[in-house]
C-alpha cells in the first residue's frame, strides 16, 4: 500500500484523529522516498517518528479491540 492508498484508507476510516495511523503515514512517506533522501536526514526522520511514535504510550490498553479491529 503506497502512502496515497493509505491516506485514501485512513479518510475513509476517519482515522485522522487517530495518531498512530498519521505516524504510519509518515513513515509510508518517508519510505517512500528512501532513494532520494540522505542517509542522515533519512536516519534522522526515522528517530523522529520513532519517538513520536513511543510517546504516545500505553493509552491503547484495555481498548485493543475497539481501536486496532476495523
């Protein structure tokens, strides 16, 4: 799934105000263009959505069902 098919995906689930589908995107985004990006500044982004991902913590626990099933 390329990063237009993803963000269609995401639209069509309102999944805008879901964070972490954003983070996927992102990094959809950023793989997308890993040929065309210095190996820095690659690296760099990486780290970037990593962390954004990692704060966002534990608030899924206990709504594993509602939120990751469609």
């Amino acid at each position: 799934m390329d990063s237009r098919e993803l963000a269609q995906f995401i639209e069509a689930r309102d999944g805008i105000s879901k964070p972490w589908l954003l983070v996927l995107l992102r990094l959809t985004k950023l793989q997308e263009r890993k040929d065309t990006t210095p190996p820095e500044a690659y690296m760099e982004e990486l780290s970037a959505l990593h962390q954004e991902l990692m704060n966002l913590g534990e608030w899924w626990v206990g709504r594993e069902d509602e939120l990751l099933n469609p």
